[in-house]
C-alpha cells in the first residue's frame, strides 16, 4: 500500500447525511481516495449530501479534483429514488468544476439520471488509470448490476460499488442488470486481483464494512458456483 494514500469510507445517515432517514436506511458507503502529500482527493459515489461531503475535505485540508461513479444508480450519484429528490454530482457540479469519470456505456444513464452534461462527465473505457496526486485508480469495467458499473482498484484496495459485496452482489433483476455478466464481472474481471486485495464495497450490508478478498472468496456464495451455468441456475 502506499505511504501517500489517503482513505476514507463514509456512511450515509452516520457520517454524512444524518438528518435522512432514507440515507439511513439504504446504507451507502462514499469513499475519499487522495494524497496526503499534495492533499488531492477524488469522492466516489457522492450522494445525500454534498454539503457535508464537501466540508469534510475542507476539515481535512483536501482539494476536490474529481468524482467517480461506480453506477448510475440515485443513491449513487443522485437523482430521482423512488419518487425522492436525491441530492449528488449535481449540486456538486455546481459549486466546483471538477471531471466526474464514468464508463462510457455508463453514460447517457448518468445523464439522464442527473442532468449532468459531458462535460464534466469523461467517458473511459475498460483500464483506463485516473490519478490523483501520486495514486493510480485504475477503473475496471464490472457489468452485471447496470452495464457500465465499475470498481476502482489502487493501492492494495478494490471499492466495489454494487457489482460485489462481503456477502451477496448486486441485483441482476433491475433494467439494464444482465446476470450473465454479472457472473463474468465476478469470476473474470476480479480474478486478477490477490487475496490480500481490501475489498471496500457500495452498501453496509453485512456485520463488517470491509474486508479482505480472500475472505469473501472464502464466504461469498455468489463466489462459490463453479460455472456460469451452475451460477444462473442459483442467481440468475
């Protein structure tokens, strides 16, 4: 891990937003990557509150350089949740001018779902590597849950978003979910990734907040089917 990594993961209705009962109830983690060197940081996933996102980097003397969304979804990034108004990289994009990365199939979603325009939304592809001050975030194309969803590995860590949680995964049922690729995003697409890998994901939908990829290689049973088959049978 890097000695110039600076990590933070914020709950929703805990450390942020804690005068919404739905930011409670639906439990996002918003994550802080930055440099505690040059004290730049990207903020993944914010919704809720902005506001107090944003006077959690000014307490820490961080500059917003950028936003990364694992997915279009509301509680993500903000927009319409189920008839509720939720604030995210709009209202951000309004106080400061900073690139929000999405897939590029990511897109029109992101869009369409926040009225957000290109840019400040950057398209990328499968790879692609942002940085932020000295940190590599290498942004890995994940569909399955929509079909842009990413994780960001840097460091030693995987944020995960809803594409893989300590137990369980994201739903495949939803439009624009596709379990087949849900199945290869899980049993390909993180394959590379070592054991030791700090898997850090969407939800806090499980008794710890983090934990290693080995352990919910062990524990996971959307991990456990030994073919795409045997997979969809279960999940699909």
């Amino acid at each position: 891990m890097s000695e110039r990594l600076y990590f933070r993961q914020l709950l929703s209705g805990r450390d942020f937003a804690t005068d919404s009962l739905l930011a409670r109830q639906m439990a996002n983690f918003t994550y802080v990557i930055g440099d505690v060197e040059t004290r730049e940081a990207l903020l993944v996933d914010p919704a809720y509150a902005p506001d107090d996102l944003l006077a959690f980097l000014e307490r820490e003397s961080l500059t917003l350089t950028g936003i990364v969304a694992t997915h279009y979804h509301a509680d993500h990034v903000g927009g319409d949740l189920l008839g509720i108004a939720v604030p995210g990289i709009a209202e951000i994009s309004d106080i400061v001018d900073v690139p929000i990365h999405v897939q590029a199939s990511e897109t029109i979603w992101v869009t369409q779902g926040t009225g957000v325009r290109v840019p400040p939304i950057v398209a990328h592809q499968p790879g692609d590597v942002i940085h932020v001050g000295s940190i590599d975030v290498t942004l890995v194309h994940t569909p399955g849950h929509t079909e842009g969803s990413q994780c960001l590995s840097f460091a030693g860590h995987l944020v995960s978003g809803d594409t893989l949680f300590l137990n369980g995964c994201g739903r495949t049922d939803l439009p624009g979910s596709d379990p087949h690729e849900m199945y290869v995003s899980l049993q390909e697409r993180l394959a590379h990734l070592s054991d030791e890998t700090l898997l850090y994901p969407g939800h806090f939908y499980s008794p710890d907040p983090f934990a290693t990829l080995g352990e919910v290689r062990a524990n996971n049973a959307v991990l456990a089917p030994r073919g795409a088959e045997e997979w969809l049978a279960v999940f699909g």
